[in-house]
C-alpha cells in the first residue's frame, strides 16, 4: 500500500488524483464554503491563543492546493489575522510539493516539519490513507492477509497467522468480517502533536468506532479489489476513531468528538450562510433575475453536499489539543456546549 499510493514516480499520489477530473472529490473541491468555514475556526483558535504571529497553519496532504487557497482567501477579510498566519503545505512526492510551490504556497516534507509551533494542524481525509494491515476472522481465529502471488504471476492475498498486535486491533472484529486495523493514524497523530507547542490538531475524516474494511476508489468509482493494477487507484479504509482517541489521551492531548461534519459545519456557521444566499435567490428571482437565481440556486444546490448526512456530511471531526484546554467552536456547537 506504500507503494501503490506513494512511491515517487508510480504511486498514485504522484499524480494529482482529486477533482472532477480526477479519481474523487474532497470537501474543498465542492465548495469554497468548506474553506471559508475552517478559516473561521482557524480565527477562532488564533483569538484563543492570544492572536500569536506567526500564526502557523499546518495542512498535512495539502494535494492541490485548494484549501489552501480557500483558507487564504477567506482569512483576508481580517487583516490582522491574515498578516499573522503562516500556512506550510505538507506533501509526501516531490512532484506535488513542485506543483505547490509554482501556486505560490510554502511547502514541506513531513520529516523537515519544525516543532514547537503556534497554531493548528489541518488533516483533510488523510488518516484513512495511511498504509494499514489487512486481517480477516475466520470461524476459528484471527488471520493476516499478505500480499504475496499467485501462480499465474499475479499479486494475490496469502493468509497468515496474526501477531498480538493485530488481535489487539482487530477485537470485536466478526466472524467472516475483513478489516484495515493499523498503528498508522495514531503515529500521526503523535507526530502532528510534535510540531505544536500550543494549539489544536484538526481531523476530518472517513471512520468510527472500530475497524472498516477497506476499498479503492478509481475514477469517482468504488471497489473491493485492492490489488488491481496497483499505483491506478486510492486505496482507503476509515478511521479507527476509538483507538485514535485512546492514543490522544495516552499523549495528555486533549480530546473533543467525534461529531459528524454536518454537525462541525453548523456550528461554524454555515446555515447561516445557506440562508443569506437563499434571501439573495429570492430577491433575484423577485426582481426578475432569473439566470442569477438559477446560479446561485446551482451553488446553494453543490454546498449543500457539504453537509449531506449520507455523503460528505457523514464524515468525522476530531479536534486534539497541545498544550491548550479549550474546546473549539467545530465541536462545541456540534456537543451543544
């Protein structure tokens, strides 16, 4: 799975693999309202740290560069804020920190990420493409699938036994049910919290409680076969958001959600914007408008999957804290605190 997604010339992520273009869409590609709302979570957190400058954002997967863009753009209605914020886009291939750099944005290799940060660190459906173990219950026991190959050549699963580590991962795990169980995401999570002195570490993500089982996603399309044609498709499984939890208390980090981002996105304010553009679609259609009712009716329409509990909606959101003891507004609405 290391290599499928992220070996430099082969590997999936070499290419950029996100947009109606590519393989999939993320939040920030359906709408700029997505990047204007985290950036007024991020305005919040700056408030609460007694606005520091610099005030680092730190994106971990910054792919193409949209949130980026979005949060940037949005942040400059407040001068002083975005005068303070310093955002370093964090890719893992040369190829999409070049395509970074050359849209004007400062990038990093995770390993050259410096530590004792003011700020907050983003993570925008990354944990669940983190590489992970495949195990399988049988109606006896508990079994690793290894890639290994068949005798045609090709790559097949090949059963084996599974250590203790994977038991533990994998409890509650039903007869029959195959899942991604990993260490992945809660190593992260202790490397993210590394770079911060002070601040709060942001997840939104694919997961829940347990383990998920695993698929591929190839041109907007799912899949169940994850060794076909390796490096052409995302490979994802969601999070173990339990385990994430209990790693974060583990490190004295504190723990808010998880809530569900239709939640988050409420309680950042985006019914209230849902509503200033509808009085806009209905003054444009009163006034007889009507081609800019319709646009923005077809912009309401596409942020609205945004919060659609059955798609983006259903995601999770996390937020850590390091060094800090407050609870921010993305999951603090949600809780009705």
């Amino acid at each position: 799975m290391e290599a499928a997604l992220y070996d430099p010339d082969e590997g999936f992520y070499a290419r950029p693999p996100v947009g109606t273009e590519g393989h999939f869409v993320t939040n920030p590609h359906v709408s700029e309202v997505f990047g204007a709302l985290v950036a007024r979570q991020l305005g919040e957190a700056w408030d609460l740290l007694g606005e520091p400058d610099p005030f680092h954002v730190v994106e971990f997967a910054a792919g193409d560069g949209t949130l980026a863009r979005q949060v940037l753009d949005a942040a400059r209605g407040a001068l002083a804020f975005a005068e303070a914020i310093r955002y370093l886009a964090v890719e893992r291939t040369p190829g999409a920190r070049h395509a970074l750099a050359a849209a004007g944005l400062e990038t990093v290799e995770p390993e050259r990420l410096p530590a004792g940060l003011t700020g907050v660190v983003l993570a925008n459906e990354l944990l669940d493409n983190l590489p992970f173990r495949l195990v399988r219950r049988t109606d006896d026991d508990l079994e690793e699938l290894r890639v290994g190959v068949d005798e045609t050549g090709g790559f097949a699963f090949v059963p084996a036994p599974a250590d203790d580590d994977l038991r533990e991962l994998a409890r509650g795990l039903e007869p029959g049910g195959r899942a991604a169980v990993g260490r992945e995401p809660q190593r992260w999570l202790e490397a993210a919290a590394g770079v911060l002195e002070r601040g709060w570490i942001v997840v939104f993500d694919y997961g829940g409680d347990g383990p998920r089982a695993p698929q591929t996603y190839r041109s907007h399309q799912a899949g169940e076969d994850l060794l076909r044609d390796p490096g052409s498709a995302d490979i994802t499984a969601g999070v173990d958001l339990r385990a994430l939890a209990e790693r974060g208390r583990e490190l004295g980090l504190g723990v808010w959600g998880p809530v569900s981002q239709r939640d988050a996105l409420l309680a950042l304010g985006f019914g209230e914007r849902a509503e200033v553009q509808r009085a806009a679609t209905a003054e444009d259609r009163d006034a007889g408008r009507h081609l800019d009712a319709a646009r923005r009716w077809a912009r309401r329409s596409r942020e609205s999957l945004l919060i659609e509990p059955s798609g983006l909606g259903g995601l999770q959101v996390m937020v850590f804290g390091v060094g800090v003891d407050r609870e921010l507004a993305a999951t603090r609405g949600a809780a009705g605190g």
